[in-house]
C-alpha cells in the first residue's frame, strides 16, 4: 500500500517516525505538550495495519470517548475501513473496552449479562441505601466520602471481604458494613458501578487462565494512550493482556499527571522500564503549539518536580512574545486586567474563541463571570456549570429567596428538606393537601403543621423549626441587625449557609467534590459582601416621596437577588462570534487556545493549600500549573492578587512559589496593585475604606458608643464592607462594629 505508506510518514520528524515505525517489543513514548502524541498514536496503528498485522489483532485504549472518536476517525483517513486486514480493530476507552469483555463473559466474571452501569447519581442513592442498611448516620459517614473509600479499595482490587478484612480502626470497620451492604444492593440489582467495570475485568483477567489465553491471543498488539492517568485496575489490565507477547506501546507525560486525587498513579509510567526492562524509549520533545519563551517559562517549571523523566523541551515556531505577569490590585482588578488583555487580543484579530481563562478552583471563575458580563465579552463556562447555576449555590440562593419572600413556593419546595431534616414528600403531600383543604397558601400551610393531623409528631417537629429558622432570619434582616461584622447582607448570607446546614453538610464530606461545593459556599459571601446596591434611577413621580436607600439586610437582599436573577440574561451574547472559555486547570488538559490567562497564582490557591505540607502532591499542583502554560500557543498572561476575598473578609495573599521557579528573563512583569488595596479610596467603591478611621481608634484606646456606652478597641480588620473594630463594652460585652457606622467617640 504505497499510499498508505506515504501517508504514514509524512512531515514527522526523527524521533515521531522511530516511534511510528516501532513494531515488535514494549515502548514508551514520552510525549510532551502539543508534541504530536495523537499524530503518533494513530499512525503507529495504521503502520502496524500497513505491516500485514490483522487489525483485530490490534488494541488501543484511552481515556475518553472523544479521544477514541478522533483516533478512529485519524485512522480512517489514512486507512479505510474497507482496506483489506483493516476489519476488527479495537479502538475504546478503558471503561468501554471492560464493559463489552464483561458482558462477553459475564458467567466467567460471575455477572448478568445484562447487568445494568450505575452513574454516579445510582450510585450515590444506593450507598444512601447501603449506609441505611449498615445501621450508620449519614452525618457521620456521608455518602461521598463512603463512596470515595469504596473507590480508593477498588482500585485497589480490594472486594467488600478483603476491605472489612483489613479494617484497623472504628471508621473503617463501619464503612467496611457499608461495602459489603452496597455490594449486596449492586448484586442485588445486577448492576456495577464504573469501577467494577475495571475491578471485575482485571480480576477476570488474573483469575480466568482460558480468557486470559483467549484474549492476550486476540489482542496481540497494545496502545494505552495518556499512560500517566491510569490506576492501579489500569495498570493490571493493560500489563496481563501484554504480558504474553509483550509488544505493549504505551505514550504519555508524567509532566501532565495531574489525577492523582482520583486514582491515577503516576509511578505506572515512571516504573515502565522495570516492568519492561527490554523496552525502547522515545521522547517526544519538539512542541508544535506554544512559541519559545511559553515553552521555555514551562519548561524551567517542571525541571523543579523530582518525580519525573526529562525530556529538553523546544520548538522551531520562534521565540514569540514574552509572558506577561500582572500582580493586581484584587481579584475584580485581576478579572478587570483580562478583560482588558483580551479585548486588546481581539482587536488585533485573536476571535473570542480562541481565548481561554484557567484557575485551579472554579471558585474563582464567579468575578470573572462578571468581569466578562459586565464588558459584553462572551464567555462560556466549560465543563462545568456557570457560578450561580451550581446546584450548592442554587440552594443557597433559594434560601435567600425565601428570606426575602416567604410565598417563593419554587425555592420553598427546593430547601424545605435540603439538606434532609425529615420533611419528606409524604409529609410535603400531606401539607399540600391541608393548603388546598384550607385555601392558605404553601408556607402557610406550614406554618399550620401542628392543625394537620396526618402528621407525625416528628414532622411536625421539623416543620416547626425549618419555619423558625426561615422567620428568624427574615425578622433580624427587617431589623438590619444580624449580629455579625461585615455588611448586613454578607453576614446574613453567611448566617443563612451555616445555619442551614449548607455548610456542614459539605464540610462533613472527604471528596474533592464536596470540598469545591464549600468554596463555592464561600465564594456567594465574597459576593454579597462586594455588592453594593444601586442608586434608584427611577424618574421622579409627581406627589411621591422619592425612593428609600437600601438600609436594612432585607433590603440589601433583594437588591442582590435581583442582580443574580439577570446574570443568565444573555442578549449580549452573539454565538456566531464565539466565545472565551472559563475553565478549571483540570479540565484544560488536552486542549490548547491562541491566548490563555492563568489567574490565582498565590500560595493556597496554586498550589492548592492542601499540598503544604505533601511533596507529592505539591509536585502535583507544578504538573497542573505546568499544563496551564502549555496550553496556551502564542499568548499567556499569569496573574495573581495581592488581595484576596476569602468568606467576605479581605486578605493579603502570598505569591505562589511557582512564580519564582519560572525564568524571569522570559516574562514581562507588571505590578499593577496601585493605589495599596487596604487604602482608603484604593478597594472599596462606596467610599468606606479603613482610611483614617483607622488611626483614630488604634488598639487599646477608650471609645464611647451612644448605645453600648465606654469600651476599649481590642483589634481592627480590615473587611470588603469597610474596617471593623472589635470592642470590648463594660455594659454589654464584646461587639464587632463597623467602623464607617459604628458612631464611635475617642474617648481621651
């Protein structure tokens, strides 16, 4: 097949073409950013195919349908479906491949063979059942962080028994019950979870000596693209398939293992050469992607991780344009400076779409969000869901919905049992019935609970204090007294996530997932304390008083609500222009953008505070800021705040050590953080900035209040509502005021 051959070779360079033209023995292809590695792939299967070797001899695995979908398709081009040898060629994700051999031996594996995949949404109700069933509390063992053991000890091929076997300590033991309950219910049910799909193929694999034989037969020839991402169930897969022919290819970077908090051990690719001592090595270092000076700012990056294999990195596309670092003012000037930066990128013809802001929390992408708004610049949030369409944070809206309105019935039904406080749907039916009987409406209903006799004593019980708990806060927001220290609105909002129970539910959980819904908790306080409520344009009418400002918590509230409720309004936006990607640093790998604004770099965010104190999983944050840079092919802007908004109080941030391990003379740095953010006129737009109230009432000195009478100042913060001090009153105890309000005499 000349052709074929010619089309297989074309334009690849010396070390791409040895890795394509390898046909016998294990290899490993070290791959760096945007260096070929799906070139590679895919013409390395069509030159095994061009070689006479049987397609269905043939087996590439990776990671996700889109991959599997591009490589078939790269492969199609160069050789058709119809070509002769070419039928039978397996080209799958790892889940997908397991699935079709579990259902293919489903008696060997000891299954249904029309089992049925649980996603994560089946999965979680039936580890609630499972918890149920071990006789736990959900408030003790949540179901994620249930679920997240189960996983950890699947990976490691560990079934229900050789888990409780092993249990040490009261919290393994009990989730050890939990194990063998939600095995029974999977079993029950016939059905498996995705990790089962990998478990159950692997132990087949060890257990089974005639599949076993039978398949490493068929698949003669082994891909696994994105090595550096598979887990120990992987690993077992792939190495007792190859184990017999050993002619296993096998292409990735440990530079990009950045899974590690799911499972990925990156010591598979790191410890290839000792599980195939004969091995070829090709490393891949030429970047196609990013210009000089992004690959070198990386480049110099990763060199400071020790858990890795070099390969010099370089390209030939030219030096380009150097980095830019910004250090900002705050996290509304950073957003405020990419705004910009990418306007100015447009304009030089850069389309929106072709642009890209990542951050390691999505936390971060909700002033950016309104940066972007606020500009008229489209953006779309990738991967994920936009900031105020979060489940956690449309809960916690609805909370505040119905502070602000109690006859919300939308936003009542959402958080009367949310989190679960024993209000369920028969108490809810029953409820809805006496409305109708009683022609009241639904909160009204409640509020009647101890009038419907249908109901337990429990609900009742509940219903009582859900109502309590919604009154209580609706009446200290009319009163504008909501005994915290930052802005009505802010600790209202504040109140009402602790109180709920928002916050303890997520902060009772183990997983990632969890972990992100409470920043994200935290981030909606930043919000409300940096809203300001706008003045009334309303034009005047004849006779009336003119419009009440905003002076009570309530009325901060609704002004908030209202602003949140027209952030979806997106007539602004002209899809057939494209649009800037908002995307966390994870989803980011694999793709690539013209122009990439990597935002937050300061320690506690990148690298995440979780690394401190963990080398390993600090190099794992290098790796992730490692594939931020690469990203980006002509353009990359880093930036960091010197202050940041954490649970409405502002703090000053430290850099991120991963600044001074990039070269400097590769980047333009730009210190943009004038005026001093803590300044009285430098952050706070409303005028209330700590100034000079500050120097009048210093730590220690006397003060007098016209209701709380003498005190001594005992500290000052400086919060986003303005400075606060902390007064310690002879009459009344300690209370926090803010300063800009507070009334406060100095008292010579």
């Amino acid at each position: 097949m000349p052709d074929v051959t010619e089309a297989i070779t074309e334009g690849l360079t010396d070390p791409q073409l040895g890795a394509v033209t390898h046909v016998e023995g294990p290899l490993l292809v070290l791959a760096g950013p945007g260096s070929g590695k799906t070139t590679v792939v895919t013409r390395r299967v069509a030159h095994l195919i061009d070689q006479g070797i049987p397609a269905w001899q043939i087996l590439a695995l990776t990671f996700t349908n889109k991959a599997a979908g591009e490589m078939r398709e790269r492969i199609d081009a160069i050789v058709p479906a119809d070509t002769m040898g070419r039928r039978g060629l397996t080209v799958a994700t790892f889940h997908a491949f397991c699935a079709r051999l579990l259902r293919r031996y489903a008696d060997r594996a000891g299954i249904a063979p029309r089992f049925a995949i649980y996603d994560s949404a089946d999965q979680r109700a039936a580890i609630k059942a499972a918890i149920k069933a071990a006789e736990l509390n959900e408030r003790n063992f949540s179901p994620a962080a249930v679920a997240g053991t189960i996983s950890q000890a699947k990976n490691r091929l560990l079934d229900a028994a050789g888990y409780a076997a092993e249990a040490s300590d009261f919290y393994a033991r009990s989730v050890g019950r939990a194990f063998t309950a939600y095995a029974r219910i999977l079993r029950e049910n016939d059905a498996v979870d995705f990790d089962d799909l990998l478990v159950l193929t692997a132990r087949l694999l060890q257990r089974d000596e005639a599949v076993r034989a039978e398949l490493q037969d068929r698949y003669a020839y082994l891909l696994v693209d994105e090595y550096q991402d598979t887990n120990h169930a992987q690993f077992v897969i792939a190495d007792t398939l190859a184990s017999r022919h050993r002619n296993i290819c096998v292409v990735g970077d440990p530079d990009q293992s950045i899974y590690g908090w799911r499972g990925a051990d990156i010591r598979n690719i790191l410890e290839f050469e000792r599980h195939y001592p004969e091995a070829t090595i090709v490393p891949l270092g030429q970047n196609f992607r990013s210009t000089g000076f992004i690959v070198q700012v990386a480049d110099h990056l990763i060199q400071h991780n020790q858990q890795r294999k070099h390969k010099p990195l370089h390209t030939e596309l030219g030096d380009g344009e150097r980095p830019t670092l910004s250090t900002t003012r705050d996290e509304r000037h950073e957003a405020q400076l990419v705004v910009e930066d990418f306007r100015a990128q447009h304009e030089a013809g850069t389309p929106w779409k072709e642009m890209a802001v990542l951050y390691r929390m999505n936390a971060l992408s909700r002033v950016l969000e309104e940066a972007f708004r606020d500009a008229g610049v489209p953006y779309l949030i990738a991967r994920g869901t936009a900031f105020y369409d979060r489940k956690e944070i449309k809960d916690a809206l609805s909370y505040l919905r119905v502070v602000a309105n109690p006859n919300d019935e939308i936003a009542l039904r959402r958080i009367v049992n949310t989190p679960t406080r024993g209000i369920g749907k028969t108490t809810l039916d029953r409820v809805e019935a006496a409305a109708r009987t009683a022609g009241v409406r639904f909160v009204e209903a409640l509020r009647r609970a101890d009038e419907v006799p249908e109901l337990s004593v429990r609900a009742r019980t509940a219903i009582g204090k859900f109502v309590a708990m919604i009154d209580g806060w609706r009446a200290a927001a009319e009163a504008g007294d909501t005994g915290g220290d930052v802005t009505p609105l802010a600790d209202l909002v504040e109140r009402v996530v602790r109180e709920s129970g928002l916050e303890s539910q997520y902060r009772g959980d183990r997983s990632d997932d969890d972990r992100e819904r409470l920043e994200n908790l935290e981030e909606l306080i930043n919000a409300a304390a940096q809203h300001t409520p706008a003045e009334s344009d309303d034009p005047p009418i004849a006779g009336a008083p003119a419009p009440a400002e905003p002076h009570t918590a309530l009325d901060w509230l609704e002004s908030f609500l209202e602003s949140v409720a027209l952030v979806s309004d997106a007539d602004a936006i002209d899809p057939a222009s494209g649009s800037v990607t908002l995307m966390s640093l994870h989803a980011a790998k694999g793709l690539e953008f013209d122009a990439v604004a990597l935002v937050g770099l300061e320690e506690g965010i990148l690298p995440h505070h979780r690394s401190a104190l963990d080398d390993a999983e600090l190099e794992e944050e290098r790796r992730l800021c490692f594939v931020g840079i690469t990203r980006a092919r002509r353009h990359l802007l880093l930036s960091r705040a010197i202050v940041r908004t954490h649970r409405g109080l502002r703090e000053r941030t430290m850099a991120s050590q991963f600044l001074a391990e990039m070269p400097p003379d590769a980047i333009i740095q730009t210190d943009r953080s004038e005026p001093d953010p803590f300044a009285d006129d430098g952050w706070n737009p409303g005028g209330r900035g700590p100034g000079g109230r500050l120097a009048e009432f210093p730590v220690g000195s006397t003060v007098r209040h016209p209701k709380f009478g003498i005190g001594r100042v005992e500290s000052i913060s400086t919060r986003a509502a303005g400075a606060t001090a902390r007064v310690s009153f002879a009459r009344v105890g300690t209370k926090t005021l803010i300063l800009e309000y507070a009334r406060l005499e100095a008292v010579e």
